[in-house]
C-alpha cells in the first residue's frame, strides 16, 4: 500500500524567478493485489513524486507513506519496499555482483539471495562479474530490479523499468510485475507510453503538469474513453450525432464519440443511418483522452 | 483538464477476477512482525567492504602501504647517514600519507553522489546520518590502521637503513610523538571528510581540500609575517597550522589544546556542521 497525500515539490525558488511547480497537490493510493501504473508525459512530476515517496525528496507539503508510515520509519526499508528510481545511477566501478552484495549485506539477507536475484532477471555469472559501466541499459535496469526485489518486498515502485529493454525484456518484465502482484503485493510503476503500462496495469494515475488529470481503474477509464462508431455513410452519422449534441472526432474509418454506445445507437436509428461498428473505444480512446488530458504539458502541443 | 480533481473516482474495492482470490484489496499481505532495525555495525561492515571493492578504492588502499615503502627506500637511498633515523622515516611516510587519507575519506562520501551511488544506500537507509556516521568510523579505522602500517614500514626501513649503512639505529620518535603524528593524519581525514559532505561532489571536495592544506598555509604564513596581529592570532584559528604541529609534539599545555579546539571550530566542525545539515536534507539526485 503507497499513500500520496497532497505532496506538492517546487524547484528554482529565490533569485526572484518563479518558482516551477513539479507537483502540485498530489495525492492517489497504489492498493495490494494491483499494479498502479502512473502515467504521464515527460516532465510531468512523475519521477520526483516517486523520489518524495522513495524518501529521496523532501517534499514541501504533503506527505508520502509506505505501509503506513514514511519510508525513513520504516525500520529496514529494503525488506519492504522495493525502490528501482533509475537504473543509471550505479557506481560504475562495481562488479554487478558486488553492487548486489552490498544492498544483501546492508538488508541483512542471507548471501545466496544474490545469485537468486542474479538467475530472476537473467544476468549470468560472467555478466554479474563485469563492471557495471560495461553494462547496457537494460542490463543496468535488470540489476536495479534485482536490487529492488533481493528483499521480497510488499511493495514495489519503478520508475520507467522498462527503458532499455528490449522487447523480450519488455515481456518478462510485464509477467514478473503482473505475477508479483497477485501474490498480493504492491506495485506502482511509472511510464510515459500508454501502451507499456495499459498492458499491465489494474489501475491508472495519470499525472500532468504536475497535477493529477485522471484516476481509476483502468476499466473505468477506457469506458470513460468514449465510443467508436461507423456507418457507410460517416458524414450523416456525424452530421446526426452532432445535432444531437454529442462530442465527436473523427477516426481512422470511423468516429469516436464521447458518449454510451447506447446512446449513439439510438441517435442512429432515429436518423435512419444504418451502423456498420459500435463498441467502447477502448485504448485508442485512452490514448486519445491521454494527449487531451496532457496536451497543456505535452511539448509537441497536441491539438485537443 | 487543469484541476486535479479526478476523473473517474476508484472503487475502493472494485471487483477484478481471479486477482480477488489471492489478495485481500486494503490489507496487508503479511502479518509478520516488523522487521529488525538495521544494526549499526552491519552499516559499518558495508562502508569498509566500499571502500574495497572498486579499483579506485583498491588502489588508494594499496596506495598507503606503496607510499610507505617507496618514502622508506627514498630515505634509505638518498638520506645522508646521520639522517637515518626514525624520525627521518616517520616524516617521509607522514607527508604522502596526510594527502591519501583524506581523499579516502573524501571518495568514501562523494562517490555517493558522483557515481549515483547514493540512491540505494539511502533509500535501503533513509537515516542518513547513520550511513554517514558509518562512513566516518571506517575512515578513522582505515587511518589508525594505515598509520600503524606506516610506522611498521618505517621502522623496518629504519633497520634496514641502518644496517645498509652501517649506523646504529636510532629510535628518535617518542610515544606522544607518534600519537601526535597520528592525530594530525585523523584530523586531516576529518578536514577531508567534512568538505566531502558539505561539497558532496568528488574533484569539488578534493580541490577544497588542497586549497585548505597546500595553498592556505602559503596565505596564512605570509599574512602572518606582514602583520603581527595575525601571528599572534594564528594558532587560535588557523587549524591547518596548529594541526601541523602536531607533527613535532603534542600540546604541551591547555592552552595548545584550547588553540587546537578553537582552529577546529572554525575549519573542521563548522563545514562539518554544515554538511551534515545538508546531507540530510539536501534531495539525492
């Protein structure tokens, strides 16, 4: 269980520039049993909500706790939370297998956990021996996760583990997260791409400019995505749903249309237009609600 | 959407299939009593084996015992007979030795920060003071241990040194002298080590650390002998210049050790104060 409750973090304060709010009154709940993925484009206060919850932060107001305490009352940390923030930050000097020793030794585990952790994310002996600025990325992210889970932990935070994966890498990551989680632990991850974190996810926090913009469970959301519809004729259709009243964009053969499909279907009959498609939009509404919902902060200025 | 009220609000307790059945949604998976606090030592145990287990730190490490044997053959090789004594030895090994215990002390601190190191330690220690009173125990550790492998350096290079030349040895070095050597090298490292925590960045703290003892006595030293005033004042806050003579002998009187208080204050205590404030609330990057 990870509380956010109001936090909210600035940065540049002095020197009389305004001061950037990187997050502002957030607050959202990551539950046992599921996976909250936190969504949000880049720059969006993903990773310092994160740090604050990591205790790497301090936060400004608000607080953050982890089994119901802030993380620096916990009393062995690595036991209970498991935190992978990025995946870069290991000291380059180390062998793998040293850097895994080191977090064993500090948590207190006995010294085969690390050859254990070492086979879960597949880094072979001869790999675990290098040095880790010989590392790639994904390599470095499948030590981070070792670390993070060496302690079996009920809960789970990672900031964007799937960069640098490949997509095998990809895969393994999603089963791993999806199987920890219903062992009945936490975990709450964190990614700029829909598609990455949809896969997986139970339940959605999507943050934006420093705010959070949505917040469900991911079936309520793609519910709340809309409805797609086509007819041979989509100029009618939408010519009938607008004097309806109804939201409506235009899609790749169709339309999506911000209400129930009930409602779209009786607007249809009563137009006399014949429907070819009707269904929830689903996750390309979702992704569509996405850049709408994000489009103050996204930096290619999505037209809403 | 530009407020932060949700859009859809969570069901508590929504309802999510076969997941259902193996967690209780908004208990905890365990019931297993906390766990143990992470004991001090074990904190400890974990700085010295850093201090190891890169090649940088391997070779600081063998850096002390190589400096002590190539000042000795220097001393052995060049120093003229009557030279060869102890104290000869202690003086050639201390002054190499004052430059690598601090940037030991240093690199144990800044790594942290440089190399990123720092989000695990003190995200599996959020109690930072604790990962940084661990990290200056283990740097005094290592310089009693260094200071004990010089002076058995330099007292076999004495012998040898004698013997190669064919002068009686000549231990010249009392019990309070070598105290008080062993004492600058620890309040060296502890310069070192504060300007670590207060800078938190590797060639920032290295670079302070020179400038505080190579390029400030050069400073002090002449203001000292344009101005009387400073002369007079000069033990009382200039800890660089009453930490170096510690080198020659103790503080013979209370006043010696209340010089040695005050200097501290100022160069040591102070930046460590500082830097301690800083490492606990500063964010780590």
């Amino acid at each position: 269980m990870i509380t956010v409750s109001d936090v909210s973090k600035s940065y540049g304060r002095g020197k009389g520039g305004r001061a950037l709010l990187a997050v502002d009154h957030v607050s959202f709940t990551a539950r046992p049993g599921r996976v909250t993925g936190f969504l949000g484009p880049n720059g969006a206060g993903k990773s310092t909500t994160l740090r604050v919850v990591a205790g790497l932060t301090p936060a400004d107001a608000g607080s953050a706790t982890v089994l119901g305490e802030p993380i620096a009352a916990l009393p062995n940390p690595g036991v209970q939370v498991g935190v992978l923030l990025d995946a870069s930050a290991q000291h380059a000097g180390r062998t793998g297998r040293e850097t895994l020793i080191l977090s064993q030794l500090t948590m207190g585990l006995p010294r085969a956990r690390v050859a254990e952790m070492l086979e879960l994310v597949s880094l072979t002996a001869d790999e675990a021996d290098r040095r880790v600025r010989n590392y790639s990325l994904g390599m470095r992210q499948r030590l981070g996760i070792a670390t993070a889970l060496m302690g079996e932990p009920e809960v789970l935070i990672l900031d964007e583990p799937a960069n640098g994966l490949d997509p095998a890498g990809i895969r393994w990551m999603r089963d791993l997260l999806r199987d920890y989680a219903n062992r009945g632990n936490t975990v709450l991850l964190s990614s700029h791409l829909l598609h990455e974190i949809e896969v997986v996810a139970d339940d959605l926090v999507v943050i934006g400019n420093g705010r959070i913009v949505a917040d469900g469970t991911k079936e309520q959301l793609l519910s709340s995505a809309g409805t797609f519809a086509a007819a041979a004729d989509l100029d009618a259709l939408q010519g009938a749903l607008q004097a309806a009243g109804v939201g409506v964009s235009g899609g790749t053969g169709g339309l999506t249309v911000d209400a129930e499909a009930d409602q779209v279907g009786r607007i249809a009959l009563a137009a006399g237009i014949p429907l070819r498609e009707l269904r929830p939009a689903g996750s390309a509404g979702l992704e569509e609600m996405f850049l709408q919902l994000t489009a103050d902060t996204q930096r290619e200025g999505v037209a809403a | 959407m530009s407020s932060n009220e949700t859009l859809v609000k969570p069901e508590p307790n929504a309802p999510k299939g076969i997941q259902m059945t193996t967690a209780t949604v908004g208990a905890p998976r365990r019931t297993a009593a906390a766990p143990a606090p992470i004991p001090f030592a074990r904190l400890a145990k974990v700085e010295l084996r850093k201090m190891f287990d890169t090649r940088s730190g391997l070779w600081l490490m063998i850096s002390i015992a190589a400096v002590a044997v190539i000042a000795s053959i220097a001393v052995i090789a060049f120093a003229p007979d009557s030279a060869i004594t102890f104290q000869s030895f202690a003086a050639a090994i201390g002054f190499p030795m004052a430059i690598v215990l601090p940037i030991i002390a240093i690199m144990s601190v800044t790594s942290e920060y440089s190399q990123r190191s720092g989000l695990t330690t003190f995200t599996l220690v959020p109690q930072r003071g604790r990962v940084i009173g661990a990290k200056a125990a283990i740097s005094l550790l290592v310089a009693i241990v260094s200071m004990v492998v010089a002076g058995v350096v330099g007292a076999l290079g004495n012998l040898l040194g004698a013997a190669i030349a064919g002068v009686d040895t000549v231990w010249n070095v009392s019990v309070a002298q070598f105290t008080g050597i062993v004492l600058a090298n620890v309040l060296g490292m502890a310069v070192g080590f504060a300007y670590a925590i207060l800078i938190r960045n590797t060639p920032g703290a290295v670079v302070a650390y020179f400038v505080y003892a190579l390029a400030l006595p050069t400073v002090t030293g002449l203001l000292a002998g344009l101005q009387d005033w400073f002369n007079t004042a000069r033990p009382w806050v200039d800890f660089n210049y009453t930490v170096t003579g510690l080198f020659d002998k103790l503080p013979d009187g209370g006043q010696g050790w209340a010089q040695l208080a005050t200097s501290g204050a100022i160069w040591l205590l102070l930046p460590a104060a500082i830097g301690l404030r800083q490492v606990l609330r500063s964010e780590v990057k």
